[in-house]
C-alpha cells in the first residue's frame, strides 16, 4: 500500500503540477506477480522488489530528474513521483527505467530471474480530481498492459466524457483549465444571415467549445458558469480574441468575413485588459472591420464609464461592438448616448415571444425605430423554427441566426 505520508503529500504535488504543467508518476507493476511469489516465495519475492528498487534510483540519478519519490505500492509494485518532470521528460524517464529494469538479470538467493514488467506514468492533470483517480488510472492501465501480454509501458490518461463534465462541476472546470492550459479549445461558427439579401461580408459568430475525451462537444452554456466562479473567463475571453485574430490574419485572411466573439464583463472590471486590447488592436491592423465584440447590456449598464471607454477604444480601431441581451425592456435611449452600438443582438426569449404576439411585434418595432435609423445593426438569435423566422422578417431585423439557419459548423463557408 502506500504510506499514509505519501497520500498526504500528493495532493498538493498534484495541484502545484497541474498548475505548473509538471510532475507525474509511475508504476512499476512485475509480470506474472503470483507465479514468482510461489517461486521466490515472501523472501524472495522482498529481496526481488528492493533490488528493483535500488535500480530505479540509479536510473533516476543518471537522468538527473530532479526530486524524486519512490515507495513500495501493493506488495510487487513501485510507486513513483517524479514532481519536476516536463511530460516529455516523464515520458522519456519511463521509457529509460523500463529498459533498464527489464534488461538485467536479478540474483535471487542462490537464483537468478529475468523479469518482464507492466511500466504505466501518468503527468499530474486537473481532469484527475484526487489522488485515488490519478492512483487508479495508472494500476487500470498497468493491469491492462498484463493482461494483453506484459512487458511495455503505457500512459495512463485522464478521461472526462461529456456526460462526466456536464454532471460534474469539479469535471467541467478540470476539462476547462485543461483546454486552456494546452490550447486545445475547439471554436465553431454560426453565420448571421443578412435578411437584406445583400452581397457583402459574411457575418459569423465564434463560439468557443470544449472536447471531452469521448470526442463529443461541450457547449459554452455549460462550462461557462463554472470559468466565471474559477476565475477563468478573462483567461477565455483572451484566448478568443487571439484566436479570432489569428484566423483573421491567416485562414480567413483573403475572405470577406466578419466575426462576432463574446467577452465577459471582466473586460469592464479591469482596466488594464483593456489597454492591453488597445495595444492589440493597434498591432493588428487587419482586425478593422472584420472584428465585432459583443458584451451583455447588462454588464455594459453595471460599469457604464468603462463600457463607454470600451466603445472608444474600438471607434479607434474600426471594431465593431455588439450588446447582446436586449428587450422591450431594456433603456433603449442608452443606445442614442453612453452605450452607442453597431449592432444589438436581442434576447432569446424576446424572439420566441414576438412570433405568438403582433403587439409586441410593434412595440419592437417602434423601439428599433431609431437605432435602425442610426445604421444599427438588429440581430435576432435562436431562431429554431418557421414561426420565429416569420415574426423576425415582420419586425425588419437585420439579421437572423439559429438552427433553422445554420448550426454552428467547424468552418466557414464564405
């Protein structure tokens, strides 16, 4: 078993590793465990493991790891805890010691044995929430390799399935932090249909999404609840304006496209993201006209002086803003002075209610009057069927975005 000051070592070993994008473990498992038991016999068996023991460190020490940790796990196995390793380092470091230990020839008493082994690693991972799941993935992994024959070694991985991250906040955030942390988001687009019908330049929304390990797709409704109580959605919202301008000033670079992405009112709060947006936009020239930022009305009311900077900063850069959220009920005179937009995106539930409702229909109207007048732009979302899309050509919205559409696609089709 493992010691208890092991266990209790381990998890801020884990955390700081998963944090840090270092450190791993190992398990050493012996082939055919039973059958030298009754060979070797407790004795034996004992003198064997130390041997194994003494191998490791030297392996170890000629590699020049760093710290290390190495016990006795299980009776015939070894437990290691490589806590500075780089993951191609792990790697390697497994690779070493399995061919090391599986190459030598053990003096047992007055015998010898030649070994065959079952080596699993596994890097420290948020997506492993405690030490028994990282423990566990590694013994699975090394049982598996045992039974399939013996003598290889195996990563052992962190699995997170859709239905895992979605029923589990602490699963959702390690597949987040895990996404964020080796740039393995994944983004989808949803175009705006224009309801002019006039040629020009596609509009499309950039939705961020993560891949859970069964390779299903976990929308942002999801994991966003979980980024804003970590702390994460600025680190998000950076990492989709770098990405979108990395899309716009190479694949999509020769292409009449625009792209809406979402930021969080973290851009409000802090003063300093948004002079480093400025700085952003002033290094990249081609995001003019072809980037819109949305932000929630909401968010924009709550911290009205730095959303009026936040509209500044992009007039000075032809960046389009975008307020999202908007209803009946919302103080559509802000959008004549302080909250002065290119585009408004309506709510959701406002667009299922306009199509059962004509007087609601011309209240919309009468209130859009103005901002269409000004050349802003009316987006309609959500919308999923033949009534809501009758009820949005009544009312003279600019544009239309939904299922019925189009659903979010991996690419463009501009």
């Amino acid at each position: 078993m493992v010691p208890e000051k092991l266990l209790r070592q381990l998890p801020k070993m884990m955390q700081k590793g998963s944090e840090s994008g270092c450190g791993g473990a190992l398990l050493i498992s012996v082939d055919r465990a039973t059958l030298l038991r009754d060979q070797l016999g407790y004795t034996g068996l004992n003198m064997l493991v130390k041997e194994l023991s003494s191998q490791v460190k030297s392996v170890l020490s000629d590699l020049r790891v760093g710290d290390f940790e190495i016990t006795r796990f299980d009776g015939v196995c070894l437990f290691l805890i490589l806590p500075e390793a780089s993951a191609e380092v792990l790697k390697d470091s497994a690779k070493e010691i399995f061919s090391s230990l599986s190459d030598r020839i053990y003096d047992v008493g007055e015998d010898s044995v030649a070994l065959t082994l079952s080596l699993a690693y596994a890097s420290f991972d948020y997506r492993f929430r405690n030490v028994d799941e990282q423990l566990m993935a590694l013994v699975h992994r090394a049982e598996a390799i045992d039974v399939s024959g013996g003598n290889n070694v195996g990563e052992a991985k962190p699995g997170i399935t859709a239905a895992k991250a979605t029923s589990s906040s602490d699963h959702m955030l390690a597949l987040l932090m895990e996404a964020l942390r080796t740039n393995s988001l994944r983004v989808v687009f949803q175009p705006l249909l224009a309801t002019s019908g006039k040629a020009g330049t596609e509009s499309y929304q950039m939705l961020p999404r993560l891949v859970a390990d069964d390779g299903r797709l976990v929308v942002a409704a999801d994991f966003l609840p979980m980024a804003r109580e970590a702390a994460l959605l600025p680190v998000l919202d950076r990492w989709m304006m770098i990405h979108a301008s990395r899309l716009l000033r190479g694949p999509f670079v020769d292409q009449r496209v625009r792209l809406f992405i979402n930021q969080s009112d973290a851009l409000l709060v802090d003063s300093d993201r948004r002079e480093w947006l400025a700085r952003h936009f002033a290094s990249e020239p081609g995001l003019a006209g072809r980037l819109v930022l949305e932000v929630a009305l909401e968010d924009g009311m709550a911290h009205l002086r730095s959303a009026t900077e936040l509209i500044k900063i992009c007039r000075e850069h032809d960046i389009g803003v975008c307020l999202s959220r908007v209803d009946e009920h919302s103080r559509w005179m802000l959008f004549e002075g302080e909250l002065e937009p290119d585009y408004l995106r309506m709510s959701p539930d406002l667009v299922q209610r306009l199509k059962n409702d004509r007087e609601l229909e011309k209240t919309f109207m009468k209130l859009a009057a103005p901002a269409r007048e000004r050349g802003v732009g009316i987006i309609m979302p959500m919308v999923e069927d033949q009534e809501a899309a009758a009820s949005i050509w009544r009312t003279g919205a600019d544009f239309m975005q939904g299922n019925l559409i189009q659903a979010p696609a991996d690419s463009i089709s501009a």
